[in-house]
C-alpha cells in the first residue's frame, strides 16, 4: 500500500489498467475454456438425444412386427429405410450394423451394407466397428472416436460418435460429429471473445490515456496558476523594496544634507573664533559709563 500510495494519480491509473487487462485475459481465457467444453458437452447431448431418437422409431417397427403387422424381416427393412432418410444439420446422418460387425445400412456408403467390418480401420490402426461392438456390450451405449471420411470425401477427417445397442434385432445404431466443424464453431467463439476483449482493453486504455492528460492539464493549470502567485508576490516585494531603497537613499541624502551644513557651520564658527583670536583684532566694547565732557 505504501507503494501504491508513493505512485502519482497518472501511474496509478496505467496500473489499475493494466491490472484490468490482466483481468480480462483471464476471464477471456475461462471464458472459452467454458465455452468449449460446453459446446463439446451440447454435441455430445444431441448425439446422445438423435440417436436415442432413431433406436426409438426402430423400437416402432419392432413393435410392428411383434404385434403381427408385419414380419421381423418386413420391420428390419422398413426400420433401416426410415432411419437411412434421416437427415439432421444438413449432412448429419445414421448407420446401423449388427453386433457381429456386418453393415445393416450406411446412406453415405452403400457398398459396405451387408459387408462384414471387423477388419476395418481408420488411419491410426483403430478398428472402430469393433469398438463400437464393445462400448455397446460393456454399457449399451457410449462415445467412440476415430477418424472417418466425411461425405463426397475420401479424406479421414476426426469424427466422434454416440452408438447405442438395440438388444431385440442385434444392432448398433450410430450417429456422430466431425469435430472440425465444432473446432471451427469453437474457434469462431474464441475469436469473437478476443476481439470483445481487444475492444475493451483499447477502451479502457484510452479512458485512462484521457483522465491522466486531464488530471496533468489540471496540475500543469495549478502549477502556472502557483508561479503567477509566486511571481505577483516577488513582484510586489520587488517595488516593496524598490520603495525601501529610494527611502533610504533620500534619507541619506538629507542625512548627508544635514552632515554638510553642520559642518558648514562647525567650519564658519571656527573661522569666527580665528579670527577673534588674532592681534589687533579688537572686539567692539560696549562703554560702561558714558563719556564727560570736558573731562
């Protein structure tokens, strides 16, 4: 605090700036760190809810099937033609395969419906369809990761998935994100953040720029407005002295004056007392009685 109190009104200000610029960075940074584990944790919700969604339409067919309106095989094939029309986002789509792994239905590649997948791998070796076998025998449903083409491409791209069992047919219906698209969702997020932040941090810096030069304008006006002050003052005592000095010299000069003249007369009444004093000289005498005549 002594520090703090030691620092002028202008450096406290580019601190308190500074300090809130700190500030900001870090909440920015819990801010996307927030925001993108939260928009991980909503895709992953929206897989969870679509597939949830498609295993409950197969589940109709099934009923169907069980209440006679139709053949198992009648309800299978009618199943995967109303989950293979599902569309969602634009390109968001489901496949099934069974638990063997053999493809059921995949809308984007129907060269592999009916074909076995247990060798099938992405380009790190992993092989997802087992995967997806074991994560919906261990819990019935679940997230896998891997790397898979998207649509109109052949380019592996990273893809996560929610695949959930359906126990009355054998199947794993599946469902997933190609994660560059909520990393670019993210990015865009972060992005606008930083610019939010960046605008801020400006502003701030230029309320700050501006209070300082209007408090040193205030103290550069206090300090003319102290040195007229102090220039009045040494003018008036400069003419109080100039007053003084001419009274003294008059005085000294009528001092002088006075000396002179004493001296004049000191001067004449020594002359008078000369010339008194040399012989021959005699003093005009005033008769003490009169003359007689005759006498």
């Amino acid at each position: 605090m002594q520090f703090f109190s030691n620092l002028s009104i202008a450096k406290r200000l580019y601190l308190l700036n500074f300090v809130a610029a700190i500030g900001l960075i870090i909440l920015s940074a819990i801010t996307i760190y927030q925001t993108t584990h939260g928009l991980k944790a909503q895709a992953n919700s929206e897989l969870k809810h679509l597939t949830e969604t498609a295993t409950t339409l197969i589940a109709g067919y099934h009923e169907r099937a069980k209440s006679g309106k139709m053949t198992e095989a009648q309800a299978k094939t009618a199943a995967a033609a109303a989950v293979s029309n599902i569309r969602y986002e634009g390109k968001g789509y489901f496949w099934i395969n069974d638990m063997t792994p053999r493809m059921v239905m995949h809308p984007m590649k129907p060269a592999l419906n009916g074909k076995d997948l247990s060798a099938v791998k992405d380009p790190n070796g992993k092989e997802l369809f087992n995967e997806f076998v074991k994560v919906v025998s261990a819990g019935g449903s679940g997230f896998v990761e891997y790397y898979w083409p998207k649509p109109g491409s052949e380019n592996p791209v990273h893809k996560q998935s929610y695949v959930a069992g359906f126990a009355p047919w054998g199947w794993v219906i599946g469902t997933g994100i190609y994660t560059d698209v909520l990393d670019a969702e993210i990015y865009d997020r972060a992005r606008t953040q930083i610019i939010i932040q960046l605008i801020l941090q400006v502003l701030l810096f230029l309320i700050s720029l501006t209070v300082t030069r209007s408090i040193r304008r205030a103290s550069r006006k206090d300090e003319v407005g102290e040195m007229a002050r102090a220039v009045a003052v040494f003018k008036e005592k400069a003419i109080e002295n100039n007053r003084l000095a001419a009274e003294a010299t008059e005085n000294e000069k009528a001092q002088g004056e006075m000396r002179d003249k004493a001296r004049e007369q000191r001067v004449e009444a020594d002359r008078k007392r000369t010339e008194e004093q040399e012989p021959g000289h005699l003093s005009p005498r005033r008769p003490d009685h009169p003359a007689v005549p005759g006498f």
